[in-house]
C-alpha cells in the first residue's frame, strides 16, 4: 500500500507518516515497538476525525 500514493487520497501526512512508521520498526532499539505504535495511533486519529478525534483522546488521558 505504501507504493500506492492515489490510495492516500492527497493526505501525504498519512503516506509519510506511515513511511516514517516502517523505518522506526526496522532500526528501532526497542523490540516491541513502543515508540512506534504513538506515531500509529496519532496517524489512526487524524484520519478518523482530525483534530477533534486527537483532542477527545487527550482529554480521556487527561481524566
């Protein structure tokens, strides 16, 4: 899918971030993927609703 750049839709900060996802899961220290798995969510937000969704997630965090 990363090949397939129509499939984003023009969203290149998706295409990006999950470019930048794959090398941090290739040369990251960490075995489970911790650091990666954030980038992940933040990127599952914003295409589920934006600013709102990260903002609704940040305030359950909060609580």
């Amino acid at each position: 899918m990363a090949e397939d750049r129509a499939a984003y839709n023009g969203r290149y900060a998706v295409y990006a971030g999950l470019r930048a996802a794959h090398w941090r899961l290739q040369y990251s220290e960490d075995p489970r993927g911790y650091e990666t798995a954030g980038l992940l969510w933040d990127i599952a937000l914003d295409l589920e609703g934006g600013c709102r969704a990260s903002a609704m997630s940040a305030r359950r965090w909060i609580r």
